[in-house]
C-alpha cells in the first residue's frame, strides 16, 4: 500500500500568490485557491498491489492472482492553467486484476495460463470522464 500526496512547491507558492487563474462559476476569471490544487499529474493518493500464490506441489500446479488498485487521479488540464484544479480534470480509480496459471512438467517444462484484467476494466482515458457530466 503507498499513500502519497504530491504537489510541486512552486505552483503552489503561485497560488498561494494568486498568480494563477480560472474561470469561476460566473464565468470571470479568478485565482485558483489553494483547496483547489489537485497535485501532480497521474499520481494517486491510494495506491495498492495484492499478490496471492498457491502452491499444489503434488501435481506441479501453483495459481497467483495480482491486484492493482489505484484512487482517481489527474490526468490532464482541461481549462488551459496547466494545473490539476477542476474534478472534470480527474480520472475515477480503477481495480486492475490478473490470474495465471502454471504447470510444471519432467522438472524441465513449465507451461503457463494467464488472463490479464479479468473483469475488463476498461481503460478510463478513453473513453469520456464521468466528472465531465457533473
């Protein structure tokens, strides 16, 4: 598990000095406010990877599942501040999982089964945001 929160420290001195602009809700521009700064680029605030393996040594079998989980993320500046600083600039977290299987055969051959993303996440970057919706 890694928690991580990020921000580039100059960008956050720019904000902190209102040199840095948005359109409000009004649509005026105002400076961004520092509760609004959404960190770094593609940087998760929870990220966790599970392995599990089995073992059935009596017939050459061993079984792993590997999960990665990740929170949402920014992924690109959508109002042209070069900034995280809008949710429709936000990707939603994503659960990854993988299985394989392997087989072992005359202690020389070890053949392998795998499925890669099993429940077919699909890849958040591709299709539209749903934070764009709100």
């Amino acid at each position: 598990y890694q928690f991580l929160e990020t921000v580039d420290k100059v960008v956050l001195e720019q904000i902190r000095n209102k040199e840095i602009f948005k359109i409000g809700s009004t649509g005026m521009s105002r400076p961004v406010q520092e509760v609004e700064y959404g960190g770094l680029m593609n940087r998760s605030n929870h990220t966790l990877t599970v392995k599990i393996k089995y073992d059935y040594p009596e017939f050459g079998l061993s079984a792993y599942l590997r999960g990665n989980i990740r929170s949402r993320f920014g992924y690109t500046d959508k109002n042209g501040n070069s900034i995280l600083d809008d949710n429709s600039e936000f990707v939603d977290g994503f659960q990854l999982w993988n299985f394989t299987l392997s087989k072992s055969l005359f202690d020389q051959f070890q053949f392998q089964f795998g499925v890669n993303n099993i429940f077919d996440e699909l890849n958040n970057l591709s299709w539209e945001n749903k934070n764009d919706k709100k």
